[in-house]
C-alpha cells in the first residue's frame, strides 16, 4: 500500500505513521526526518538547510523532491510506504505523481489528519523530542516516564529549534499558504480522504486502521 499522510505541523503525522508503519509493515518515509538528519551533517546543504527550517520555511522543491524521489527507488519501498510531510508544495504532489506513474505506481491513499489551530498549538507547546534518537513526546499525552529524559535511549529531551513559539505559528501559516492548495489538488481528483485528529491517539490509529481496511492495531 502507498499512502500520503496530511495535516500541519502539530497534528500527530508523525506519531501515526510509525504506527501505520508497524501494522502494515512498509517503511515510514518522513521529508522532516531526512531533513534532520542532513542537518546534524558539517557540510553547506546542512547549513543551507538548517537556515530555511529553523525560520519555519519549506526547503525548495528541487531538493525536496529529489530527496524523496531518491528515496521511493529503494528496494524497501517498492512493495508500499508511508509519506509523512512530503507533498507539501503542488509541484512536489506533481512530481510525485508523475515519477510514480512512469514506474506504474500510484497512491492508494491520502489521508489528511484535521485538527483545529488551537489544538495543534497546544500539542505543539508541550512536545519535546529526544536529543538522540528523535522520539517524540507531550507533556500531556505521552509524558516520559522521568521528566525530561528519553524513556527509550536515556537521552535529554529538547525542543527542536523550529518549536519556538513565533516559528510554530509561522509554520502553520506555510502550511495555510502552500500545502493547502496540495489538498485541493487531491481534493479535485476525488482522492482525499479526512481523519478527525482531535481525539486521543489511540483513537486515531484506530479510525485510520478502519478507514484502510482490513489493518488491525497493534
Ligand atoms: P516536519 O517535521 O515534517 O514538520 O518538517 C520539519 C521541516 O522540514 C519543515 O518545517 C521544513 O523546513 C522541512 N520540510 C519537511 N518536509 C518538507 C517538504 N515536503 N518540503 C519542503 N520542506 C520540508
């Protein structure tokens, strides 16, 4: 199964892909991810790259696109995977498009994750994200068991450069601005498809496990 998960910053994309990712057993691909992990990098692409995502700005499509294209042609996500942040921009959902249909592949599912802002902010204030390993927690939803300290890895717990609160609010505005007109695209061709992201997580793993059919929760 190829499938696109939506939403803005703050609505739970991320928590929701690992968990599709175990149930289904296809790779979570996360643009965010890759994104910090070429960050932590010493080189000019990090350094460009930390410039346009600690501003909360999308990094171009060129390099995006090429990342993610780069990435779909690897043998772990020939039978299926997961999009999460990645498409953002119309050329980018194009893009996508068109690369997979010259290899006679196509997306099963877009699923938009909708959230109202004040609920995505409030998320957002209270993440932290390990330092090392990159688990993501909330102070109300998913504390660590010992304040600050990563249950999984023992590391601190941070908040990432990009969550301070007038970035966050600047993103979400991004999103209004360029990610909005992909869910219409996807709209148009009648391939959207809305989970509500307001309940609690467990929930929502379970809506979007109906709503795929036939994928039990793990
Ligand atoms: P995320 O963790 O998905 O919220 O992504 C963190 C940051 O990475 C974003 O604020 C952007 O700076 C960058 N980024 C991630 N995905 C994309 C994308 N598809 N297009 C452009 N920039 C992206």
């Amino acid at each position: 199964m190829n499938l696109i998960l939506m939403g803005s910053p703050g609505v739970g994309k991320g928590t929701q892909s690992k968990r599709l990712s175990t149930m289904l057993g296809i790779p979570t691909i996360s643009s965010g991810d890759m994104f910090r992990e070429i960050r932590r990098q010493d080189t000019p692409l990090a350094h460009k790259v930390r410039g346009y995502m600690d501003r909360g700005e999308y990094v171009p499509d060129d390099l995006t696109i090429k990342m993610i294209l780069d990435r779909l042609d690897e043998p772990d996500a020939c039978d299926g995977f997961i999009l999460d942040g990645f498409p953002r921009t119309v050329p980018q959902a194009k893009a996508l498009d068109e690369a997979l249909g010259k290899e006679g592949r196509h997306i099963d599912h877009v699923v938009l994750l909708q959230a109202p802002q004040d609920v995505v902010l409030k998320r957002l204030a209270g993440r932290s994200t390990c330092s090392k390993c990159g688990r993501v927690y909330n102070h109300d939803s998913n504390p660590p068991v010992e304040p600050e300290i990563c249950d999984v890895c023992g590391s601190k717990l941070e908040q990432r450069s990009d969550e301070a609160p007038d970035v966050q609010r600047h993103r979400l505005a991004v999103f209004a601005r360029q990610t909005e007109p992909v869910l219409a695209h996807y709209k148009a061709s009648g391939r959207l498809e809305i989970v509500d992201a307001c309940p609690p997580v467990d929930d929502v793993t379970e809506e979007l496990a109906k709503m795929l059919k036939g994928v039990a929760p793990a």
